[in-house]
C-alpha cells in the first residue's frame, strides 16, 4: 500500500511539476585537465528575483550547496566544493545570520584525482535557493561521468591525500557533458522527500506572501534555540594563535604547507576578495563587471571572460597591495578532513568540512568546541559582531 501511495505521490509531483515555472537551471559536466586531473563543474542560471547560496553556510540557516558522492571508481575527491563567480554576502534577517549567495548565476566546482584506467563517479550537487516570499526545498542535480584516464606519473592509484599537479597552461581541457538538471518553481514549486520505498511526502511551495509551513517551523526552532544559546553566551576569548594550538593539542591540528595547491588556491580567493571589498578603485573599470544576458550564449562567454580577467589581474599584484597572514590548517579523520581558515592580519576565523555523515558528526562537535574556545569580548556580544553571531550560529544548530 505505501508503496502504491508512493508512486501516486511522484504521479502528482510529475504533473505540478509540467504546470509550473522553474527558477533555477543548472548543468553539469566533467572536464579532464592535466594528466590525472578533472574537475565536475555546474553552472546555474537562475531567474531574477531567486538567489542560489553559497557553500559552508552553517548550521540553523539556508540550505548549502554540496558535493556528494554515491559510487566512485578510479578516482579520488581532491578538496572541497569550490564556489564560483560575483558571491553576495549580507545578512539574512529570516535566518538571523550572514549568508552568501548568487544572483543570475552561480557556479560550483569540485575537484578529482583520475587514477588511471577506467573511472566512473556517480552522485548529485544539492542547493538551496530563495526568493523574497518561498525557498525550494533541497534540490539535488544528479551526474554520473566514466571514461578512461592515463595515470599521472609516480602517482599511487590508491592515495587519495597525495598532491595534485596543477595543470600546464597550455592544457585544453576535454569536456563531458551530462544532461541539464532543472529545478522547478516561480509561482509554485515542488519537492519529493523520500523514504526507503520512495517518495513519501510533497513539498509545494506557491506564490504566498508567508514562507512554506516547513521552512517557517524550521526557522521557528532554529530563533527558538539561538535566543536560548544567547543567554548563554559570556565573554571568555581566546586568541587566534591560542585558539590554534588549543586544536593542535586536542585534535592532532596540522598546517598546510604554503606551497601546497589548496593553500595557492584559498590564499588567492582571500586576496580577491579582500581586494574587491576594501580596495575595489584598484580594479578601474574592472570594479563593476555588468551582468550578461542569461538568453545570449555569447554574452555569458564574455561575461565570465571578464571574471576570469579580473582575476588574473588580481593574481598578478603584488601581496603588499593588500597585507595578509594567512594560514590553512587541517583536522584529518579516516581520508576526510576540517580546513581551518585563518588570516591573522584580518581576523579570519573559519571552518569547513565534507564527509559522510557519521564524519560529519565528528566535525561538527570539533567545530562547535573551537568556536567556543576561540569565543567571544564583552564588545562583541554588547556589537553583536560577525564573531559572535558566529559562535550562535554554530552553537544554535
């Protein structure tokens, strides 16, 4: 009978789904660069007035984009989800948090190590997205990429922490294409939530000016827990540098060396983005790069053309333009790890971590014990500055 109702449930869902608007395209595909490299890329174009968020936004707020994996074959993650493009940062009063998100178009990419031989990867990029009156329910775009890679030289096929070369210049990466995921909603959207027999339940979100029930009972929980957490919020601050070796004692902390790739690649965004927020008028004409016509292929190539100059341009000025003392640390259990972030010039503090979910359980209780050791001054919960609201965050969830 539940499974009866099941198929009934995914009939219905089928046909809102043909009879409504969808405010978020997305498309995948596998891209081959150097000899044992590749990354899954998705590019979204989204409608006006819906935002897509961004990676590693925390517990208790919008849902965040993420990798996930179902079954691979010759082949090894390599860090984390990497968000792309014009990221917006501002603060969300429905979720009483910062978030960051993308308009018009957003772009995720996930690198891999190819083994050599024959490989093949299965699994979806999940996403949240919002507009003014409704959010879509968690929203999967599934992919599923094989072929047949040369082995990258002295490469161990079974060592998924070993460094990856970054590829040469002049490399012309071979693109996979997988089918176009889309995601419905505009004036109503639909979502299935499944069981083990299938789907179970469904979502409907229409043109209202309240938020779905689910996402307002969610929020509801989630102001309920941060008003009680911030009762308990005192004032006992660390420093970064004891906030640092706090972790190396209790969780086998290590730094990564600056020469290692993900350490050039995290450095070179901080820099970016240090860089657009405080010292823009560096960029002259570049500060402000106009958005394309999503309809006009044409426009979007020139489009993300530009991002990428900038960019570059970005890279290739000098350090001193804009001070940092970053450094990137890593939490590592069982091949998954926890990237702490921090930047002693700015006071960056920051975490993310990937990895199944009894992992993920791990690091989230690391997570929340070095947010509160690193804590919070009497002048940041009297401000309710960003480190204090992201201590309740973390303690909220």
């Amino acid at each position: 009978m539940r499974k009866i109702l099941s198929i009934c449930l995914l009939l219905i869902a089928v046909v809102a789904q043909a009879q409504i608007q969808e405010p978020v395209k997305f498309k995948s595909e596998l891209k081959t660069l150097a000899v044992g490299e590749a990354e899954i890329v998705f590019t979204a174009t989204i409608d006006k007035g819906w935002h897509v968020y961004s990676t590693d936004l925390g517990d208790g707020g919008p849902i965040s984009a993420t990798f996930n994996v179902e079954k691979i074959s010759g082949a090894t993650v390599v860090g984390k989800l990497q968000p792309k493009g014009k990221e917006i940062a501002s603060y969300d009063k429905l979720f009483e948090m910062n978030v960051r998100y993308f308009e018009s178009t957003a772009q995720f990419v996930q690198k891999l190590k190819l083994t050599g031989g024959d490989y093949k990867i299965e699994g979806f990029l999940e996403f949240g997205a919002c507009n003014d009156e409704n959010c879509l329910p968690p929203t999967q775009v599934e992919f599923n990429f094989s072929g047949k890679a040369e082995a990258a030289k002295g490469a161990a096929a079974t060592t998924p922490a070993e460094k990856v070369t970054a590829p040469a210049e002049d490399t012309k990466p071979e693109t996979q294409l997988a089918s176009q995921t889309e995601t419905p909603a505009d004036t109503a959207s639909t979502g299935i939530i499944g069981g083990a027999d299938g789907p179970t339940s469904i979502f409907i979100a229409g043109p209202s000016e309240k938020q779905p029930l689910k996402v307002r009972i969610k929020n509801s929980i989630y102001r309920y827990k941060r008003k009680k957490v911030e009762k308990t919020i005192v004032a006992n601050p660390h420093s970064l540098s004891e906030t640092v070796q706090y972790a190396k004692e209790k969780y086998g902390l290590a730094e990564t060396a600056p020469g290692n790739r993900e350490y050039i690649e995290q450095i070179k965004c901080l820099k970016e983005s240090l860089i657009l927020q405080h010292e823009p008028e560096l960029l002259g004409e570049m500060k402000d790069i106009p958005l394309p016509d999503y309809f006009n292929e044409a426009s979007v190539i020139e489009y993300f053309g530009k991002i990428k100059t900038r960019s570059e341009m970005i890279a290739e000025m000098p350090d001193s333009i804009i001070p940092m003392d970053f450094h990137l640390y890593k939490i590592e259990i069982n091949d998954n790890f926890l990237e702490m972030e921090i930047d002693y010039t700015w006071n960056i503090f920051g975490m993310s971590y990937s990895g199944n979910k009894a992992v993920m359980k791990k690091f989230k209780k690391i997570a929340r014990d070095l947010y509160s050791y690193y804590g919070v001054t009497e002048e940041d919960i009297k401000n309710k500055t960003k480190r204090y609201s992201s201590l309740v965050t973390n303690l909220s969830s």
